[in-house]
C-alpha cells in the first residue's frame, strides 16, 4: 500500500506533552466498526464496563532505561559529539544503535561517555545503514547497566524532546506501573494509563490480567521513508511469553472470552506467538512483525491504544485492525474533539473491522 494513504493533519496544539492525572483519568474514545455507534467519547476508567468477566487483557512488563547517551568521538585530535540511541542489547557488552551524526563515525571510532565519576567509552564494531551501529562496550554485564544508568538519560519521544526538556518528573510518568524487566528505549505507552485502582475495578469485574515482554526498540520512532509499505524494513525487538501465560491466553479464547492486547507493543508480541496457526504459543527471542492492513489478526480480539503519528507502522496497525477508512474517522473525530495525541495523550478502545455490531457495549 502507498504510505501516502495512512497520512493526516494533526494541530501541533493536540500533541500532550504531560500525561494525564491522575493517569486513569484520560479519555479514550472506543472504535466498534459496523456498528451502530460506530465512535463512543468514554473514558480510562470506564474500561471494566466494556469488557466481560473471563475476558484478558494482557500488558507489556517492559522498563524503559536511560537509553539516550551523548558523547564525544576523538580521532586524529579532532572531537566530535556523537548523540547515541541504543536500541537492542545484542550480548553483555554490545548493543545496537542509532548514532548522529552518523557521517561523523567510522567502524573501529571510539566514543567517550561521561557523567560526573563515571566514564563509559564504546567502540564502533560494525556501521550499518541508516545510522545504526553496533557498539561493543568497554563494560559487561550489570556493570555496564549501572554505567549507562549514570550517564544516560530518559529517552522523550521526538515529538516532545523538540518541545520542552527532560526533567525528575519523566523518570516517573514515563514508566508503566508493570515495568519490572530492563531493555526497553520507548515506553509501552498505553500502560501508562493504569492505576492501582483501575486494576482493582478491573479485577472486582473478573477480568483476567496478563503479562508479556516486548523491550520497545528505538525503531518505533522512525518515520516511513518508503513510498510502499513493501519496501519498509522493521527493526527486531527482543520480546517473551511464558508458557504458563500462553496456555491461560489460549483457555480465554477457547471459552470464548476476548485477549484484549494494552498497547501495540503487546499486540505484536502476541502475535508473533500466534504465527504457526496453533493460537499462542511460548515465545523467546527476536521480532520484526509488520502489521498493516490485509493481515489476519489470530492472537487478539481488541486493542487498548493511544493515538499514533501519521505515516507510521502504529497507524498502519491500528488501520489493519479496524480498516483504514474507520481510522480516519476515528482520527479525525479525536482532533476535532480535542483529544490529547501520542505518548503522553488519551486512550483508544478498538475492534475488528469484522466484530461489526458483535463489539462489546458499554455495561455489558
């Protein structure tokens, strides 16, 4: 498909740049295509009232680290500063990144990481295209994580970077209460809008609550550069499902309950496992799933998401989901309600574009 189609116009003013709070009082607006009521303005915390006792939703255990690094190239007495965005931890002491500017390092260029008393330097093993690299680290192990704790820094979404700066209070917003395993360089943002109360409504409803791990690589800001949907190549994240979780998630389908996936973090993780045509299986290691419209969804039922940028493979997603056109609508009736967009914004609820009137109802 052309990427020109999953293009829109969003007002600079309705990109947040603070979440919500508290974070379960965002807005979510629910998408049933072929419905009667095709678009609903609800809220976070009406989410236990549109789903079903024995129904699942399933989070991302993700925690963010301080990815972004800033350093210094030194070769032939000529310093260079060097912006590093790690992305992928590849073995204890090397990670995959994107440098800029790119032009400014060769394979075999040592980088200087400071911070106060810590000093971290990395070398240049491969250069690769786009500006990725991989950096072998002169630290192992958890060593070299303390490192990158103290010279790092909170990886801010582009879009709110450009904005305003990071500060103390970004370490907490941008961290999901179900963060617990260290990799991630993007929030799984969805999660962000849960509490401890929503859960305790949501478990009082008797839904079911799950756990899967996709760590979010830096890719998921990248915009399309491709003119065709084809010609786009997705950066592989690291993600696992245990088999104790697989087997409950295949138990919510087979009575006929709904897998509802937080966030498109989830949902492709999910569906990674569900490939082989067996419903969810165990699942360890590396994906690259690219979901845009045509794919047939065999992991979930729903999807509890934010709003996305346009021309990007979250919107593609969300399209395939719930058809292009719908999207559009959606997209549009969040913007002229002054909806709150991207990472920090409100919430969306959505259905298959096949689910048609058969979508769950507000109080059922």
């Amino acid at each position: 498909m052309r990427v020109d189609d999953f293009d829109f116009e969003l007002p600079n003013e309705r990109i947040a740049l603070r979440p919500a709070r508290p974070r379960d009082s965002a807005r979510m607006l629910v998408v049933r295509p072929g419905s009667a009521q095709e678009l609903s303005d609800l809220g976070v915390r009406d989410l236990p009232g549109l789903l079903h006792p024995g129904d699942a939703l399933v989070f991302n255990d993700t925690r963010v680290i301080p990815a972004q690094l800033e350093g210094h190239r030194f070769r032939d007495g000529v310093s260079a500063k060097i912006g590093t965005t790690l992305h992928m931890r590849t073995g204890p002491d090397r990670w995959k990144a994107f440098v800029r500017p790119a032009k400014k390092l060769q394979q075999g260029d040592e980088i200087v990481y400071s911070s106060q008393d810590v000093t971290l330097t990395a070398r240049v093993a491969e250069k690769g295209d786009g500006g990725e690299v991989l950096l072998a680290f002169d630290q192992t192990g958890p060593a070299l994580d303390e490192a990158i704790a103290a010279v790092g820094h909170v990886p801010l979404p582009p879009y709110i970077a450009q904005k305003r700066g990071e500060d103390e209070q970004d370490k907490q917003d941008y961290q999901t209460m179900f963060a617990e395993k260290d990799g991630a360089v993007a929030a799984p943002t969805a999660g962000l809008h849960f509490t401890p109360e929503l859960l305790r409504a949501l478990e009082e409803r008797g839904i079911e609550q799950h756990r899967v791990t996709l760590h979010v690589g830096a890719g998921t800001f990248l915009p399309v550069k491709a003119d065709d949907t084809d010609d786009h190549k997705m950066h592989a994240e690291w993600g696992e499902i245990s088999r104790e979780t697989a087997d409950a998630l295949r138990a919510v389908k087979a009575r006929g309950n709904k897998v509802v996936s937080v966030g498109t973090t989830s949902l492709r993780i999910l569906e990674s496992a569900a490939q082989g045509g067996q419903g969810i299986q165990p699942f360890r290691g590396e994906t690259a799933i690219f979901i845009t419209p045509g794919y047939r969804f065999q992991a979930i039922d729903a999807l509890m998401t934010n709003f996305h940028l346009p021309r990007s493979t979250l919107f593609m997603l969300v399209s395939a989901l719930s058809d292009l056109d719908v999207m559009r609508r959606a997209y549009q009736h969040a913007i002229d309600g002054e909806y709150r967009f991207y990472s920090y914004g409100d919430a969306s609820l959505l259905f298959p574009a096949t689910a048609g009137d058969q979508g769950l109802t507000h109080g059922g």
